[in-house]
C-alpha cells in the first residue's frame, strides 16, 4: 500500500513489490548547503545524483519518501520524445532551443539506460521498444506524420501493419501501430529508490518526511523553512510537478494535477502470457484519453487511463478501465485485477515541460504531459547542470519564464469539460 495516500488509490503494485529504501531521516536543526532540492522524484533524485557526483554539497528534502509521488505509481513506460512532434517543437522554441529540446527528448531514455547501468540499479529494465496502436483510421495520418518526422532525423521508427500490431500486442483492437525502437520499461518505484541509493552513496543527503512550509530570499541565499528547523542554499530547485503546494505558490500555478489510474493482475499463466505482448513491449495509444499497458517483469498485465478528482469518480473510471481492459483482451475476462492505484500527473497549458527561472537562484522543472519517466531524469540532469554554474543559454533544454495558467482556481471544472470533450471525440473518430 503507498503510505499516507488515500485507499482506494493506494493498492499499488509497485509498493507491493518495491526493494528495501534507503535510510532517509527527517531534517533537523539549522543547517547550510550548495544546492537545496524540494521533491524526491525522479526530477530531484537525479538532479541530487549528478551534483553529489561532482562534488557539489547537495541536500533533498521530501515531503513523503523517494518516489512517493508520480515518480514511483506511473506506468513505467520510457517513451522517447515530448507530447509534441519534433516539427512542431522546433517552430515552438525556434530552430537552436527547439532543436535542443528534440534532441534531449530523443536521447532521454538513454540517460535513463546509463544511469541504470553506471550505478547497477536493480529496476527490471528492458528496452523492446514503445508501441502506439492506433484506435481509429483518423488517427493513422497523426501517427505517420510523427514517424516521418522522427525518421527524417535518423530515429527508428517504423509504421505496423494491422496485422503486425496485431501479432505484437496479442490483439486486434487497433487499426495499425507505430513502434519507437527506442522505447523501454522498467519498475519506477525500484528506479527512484535506486536513484536515491546512489545519490546518498556519493554523498548526497536525502531526507524523508521533511516538508519544506516556506522559502524565504536573506541576501544571496535562499532560506528554506520546515517545522524542525531551516536550511540554507545558495540555490533551490523545485522538482514536485504534480503535487507542488503552496510552497511555490508561482511554480504550482503553472501546471495542472490530474489524476492518473492503474489496474494490474497477479502473474498471469504462461499460456496467457504467451497471448498478450508476447515480445515484451509496452504501448499506449492514440485515443486523446490515452489507454497505456503492458506487462511487468513478473507477467502481471497493467492497464492504465485517466482518473478523477471524486471518489464516486475514481470509482466509475476504475469500472471502466476493467471493461476496456476485458474488450481489447477477452482472454482477460476471467481474470481478476488485485492492485488499482493512481496518482498526480502534471499537465501543462502549452503540453511541454518547463524549465523555469524564478530568478534568485531558484530554478524548477515540471509538466511532463505523460512522458515523466524518461523527461524526469532527463530534466533533473538539466537542472543539476544549471545548479553547478551552466548558463541558462547553454542548457540542454530552453528555459522559460513563469507563466501562471489563467483562471487556475478553475482547474477542475476545466478539467472535466476538457475529459467529457476528448472523450466524446475519442468515440466519434
């Protein structure tokens, strides 16, 4: 169960079968340190990570435990890329940013990979390749574009067939797919702990259950205020996507929560693992409201969707995550799902992460639209170089200024009208 999390999103299957955390105790007293990170994620274990490596006194504070939050509940898909086209990437930010910006992105499951193999975390990686089965032929256009445009720079993507989608995913519920050879997967509560695990063991200091009230600028220094004592940076990064509170009111303005859900079996049988991606790759489709499965490294099946705020909510989406579930795999019918859980997702206006300057040695990076694994790690390493003196302009991904999205306050309904339109689009085609 995820601790302090309420139960009917709590039964999750990575808490289940998660190793061991490391120790991480609460922060006590006044103390001093080059780079204060808020928020044990995958963003903020990273940036940890990278700074203790090069000698930078480094020390994260979370509010839970490491990977409490999207970091260890997602889906653990390593999907290549933002939610965005490159094309389009590059006329956002303009062709030297947005072509940065492609570049991370792609490269982004590889870090994960290095960073997996340099420090010999213990995570059920395996590399297979991402699959977007396409729901609908009006989506086949989108798709192709997306594959052309990643192929025009030497990407290995490719068009399936119906038929060869439907030899890959154990279905026949789509029209066609696109594979990213690129693409991977691994347990992400076992990659945050071993994240931490390897922060801590080049020095890095990591303390649980220490949630930051305040910050606070005294001359150059930024003064983080929590209930057992205060610590001192000389610069901050806010790494808490989708569970940002009001202790960066500007930053928490800037993105949208929205709740993420998961249903999973118990290992299936080999006969019905043999019928269902039986050559290990994960997918998540095209519908707008975006379905996302695959298998874990034991052969039990996950499914994922879109949530809600409500506890009626959560339980009418949860019922249809099972109905969806049994109509792409009826082999699935008899098959009972013990774990459902979910969790914060951070959207943004724009559907591009930010990197964003607060100004005053304060930098955060959040809004990962979905794509948080691979982005996360990625974003966290970015952020770790601007902490060690790297210039804004010389940064692996732009940075941009705080934006709060308009009528925030509004969010939910928006939410909901925005969930009710996709999804009446996602069955008209």
């Amino acid at each position: 169960m995820i601790q302090n999390e309420l139960p009917s999103i709590a039964k999750s299957v990575w808490s289940a079968t998660s190793h061991e955390p490391p120790e991480c105790p609460p922060f006590t007293g006044n103390q001093e340190t080059d780079v204060a990170i808020i928020g044990g994620g995958f963003t903020g274990l990273t940036a940890a990570l990278h700074l203790a490596k090069s000698g930078v006194c480094v020390t994260l504070l979370e509010a839970e435990t490491p990977g409490w939050g999207a970091s260890g509940r997602n889906g653990g898909q390593l999907n290549p890329g933002l939610k965005e086209d490159p094309d389009k990437v590059e006329q956002h930010f303009g062709p030297a940013y947005g072509k940065r910006a492609v570049e991370t992105s792609g490269k982004a499951v590889d870090l994960v990979a290095s960073l997996i193999a340099e420090h010999e975390i213990d995570c059920s990686f395996s590399r297979p390749g991402w699959i977007q089965p396409i729901h609908d032929m009006s989506a086949w256009s989108t798709v192709a574009r997306r594959v052309a445009q990643w192929q025009r720079r030497e990407a290995p993507l490719r068009m399936l067939s119906e038929t060869e989608t439907a030899d890959l995913l154990g279905t026949g519920a789509y029209k066609g797919a696109m594979l990213d050879e690129r693409g991977g997967q691994l347990h992400p509560l076992n990659y945050a702990i071993g994240l931490a695990k390897a922060a801590i063991k080049h020095g890095a200091k990591l303390h649980a259950h220490s949630r930051v009230l305040g910050i606070e600028k005294q001359g150059a220094s930024q003064v983080l205020r929590l209930n057992t004592g205060q610590l001192r940076a000389r610069r901050v990064l806010i790494c808490t996507n989708g569970y940002t509170d009001q202790v960066a009111p500007q930053h928490r303005r800037t993105v949208v929560p929205i709740r993420s859900i998961q249903i999973a079996t118990d290992p299936l049988t080999d006969n019905l693992r043999r019928s269902i991606l039986p050559h290990g790759h994960s997918a998540s489709d095209s519908r707008r409201l975006l379905l996302y499965f695959r298998l874990d490294a034991d052969g039990r099946f996950l499914m994922g969707g879109r949530g809600d705020y409500s506890e009626s909510g959560l339980k009418r989406q949860f019922a249809a995550l099972h109905k969806v579930t049994r109509q792409i795999y009826p082999q699935l019918e008899d098959t009972p799902f013990t774990y459902h859980w979910g969790g914060y997702v951070a959207m943004t206006a724009d559907h591009y992460p930010h990197l964003a300057s607060a100004g005053d040695g304060v930098m955060s990076a959040m809004g990962y639209n979905g794509r948080g694994v691979a982005m996360a790690t990625a974003l966290g390493k970015v952020l770790a170089d601007w902490a060690s003196g790297v210039r804004e302009e010389d940064l692996d991904f732009p940075v941009s200024k705080l934006q709060p999205i308009p009528f925030h306050f509004m969010r939910r309904p928006a939410v909901a009208a925005t969930i009710a339109w996709s999804r009446l689009r996602d069955t008209w085609g």
